[in-house]
C-alpha cells in the first residue's frame, strides 16, 4: 500500500479512483478539524474536492453518519455517478 505524509500526519491510501489523489491540493484542505478521524474521504465533483472524516466502526464517537461501515452508503447517496474518490487511513 502506498503512504503518504500530509501536515505532519501519516496515511495510508486505502483506495484512489483513477489515480485522482492530489496531494500537494490536500496540504491546504485537510486541517486540524480532521484530527480526531481514522479516514479522510475525498470525491470530487465539478472538478473540486469535498472531504469528509470517518471513524472505525467500534469507535465510541462513530454514528451512522461517520462510521466507515456506512461508506458505500454515502458514496451512493452523496457523490455524483462516477466520481473520483479517495480514501485515506491514519497510520497510528
């Protein structure tokens, strides 16, 4: 699996549709608000990014909203058809 290092913070890249992973955009995007997560989520739709944090499901703060079991829920109902996606674990 590919890592990568964004603000200081390790990840590991779960999945990256079509290789749309960017990197040096998500330096100015991701902030300290995604710092409690276990994943960062990205689509991108009209050609911008949108970012969304998940939990591990188990983890006591994990809803249905935020709870990475629920991803391809969310993929389904939220990001428009055949959109880039990528996904990105905390490395602990």
């Amino acid at each position: 699996m590919k890592k990568v290092e964004i603000n200081g913070v390790h990840y590991e890249v779960i999945r990256n549709d079509k290789d749309c992973l960017n990197v040096e955009e998500l330096v100015e995007k991701i902030t300290d608000y995604f710092d409690p997560y276990d994943y960062i989520f990205g689509d991108y739709s009209y050609e911008k990014v949108r970012l969304k944090g998940y939990y591990e499901n188990g983890n006591k703060k994990a809803k249905d909203i935020n709870n990475i079991k629920f991803l391809d829920q969310y993929i389904k109902d939220y990001c428009s058809f055949g959109a880039k996606t990528f996904l990105l674990k905390k490395i602990k």
